[in-house]
C-alpha cells in the first residue's frame, strides 16, 4: 500500500513477479537479481542453460513490462558450481 502518487521503485528479489506488480501503473522501475544469468550460456541462441525458479521469463538485461521497466542483474556470485561461461558478473 502505498500513500502518494509517486513513482514507486520496487527491488524484488525474483525477477519473475514483475508480472504481478506492473499491473500498478505506479510501478516504475523493479530491480531483481536471482538468477546470476543463468551461469551458463549457449552461443546461439544465447540462452542460459538452466535458470530457478521465478527466474526463467525475465533472466538477465533490461525489459518492459506494462508501463513497468524491470532490470534484471547477473550479480557477482555464482550457485552450485563456480563457474560462468558467456554471462560475465556485473
């Protein structure tokens, strides 16, 4: 709930629930992580090799949903494996 009329910036974990809060035309802007770019990416096309849960649609990059831009970082780490092929961390 929010009280004014503003633009409102919405850091959210899991870059997939975009779909569920840029029904607000108040939304402006969501930053996500979770998905690391996939780690793994394949030539062509370039697609990530695996992605979890709430991350598959919205991956890696920049998108617009609705009137909503969203943001998705591959952040710095990795999960499971230590490795990163065609997704550098940013």
């Amino acid at each position: 709930q929010v009280e004014s009329d503003g633009p409102i910036l919405l850091m959210m974990h899991e870059p997939d629930l975009v779909d569920e809060y840029a029904v607000n035309p108040q939304v402006a802007l969501q930053l996500s992580g979770h998905t690391h770019g996939g780690q793994v990416r394949m030539m062509r096309p370039r697609r990530a090799y695996t992605l979890p849960y709430l991350g598959k649609k919205y991956d890696a990059g920049l998108y617009r949903v609705n009137q909503t831009w969203l943001y998705t970082n591959r952040g710095i780490g990795t999960v499971l494996a230590p490795i990163r092929v065609n997704c550098p961390p940013e």
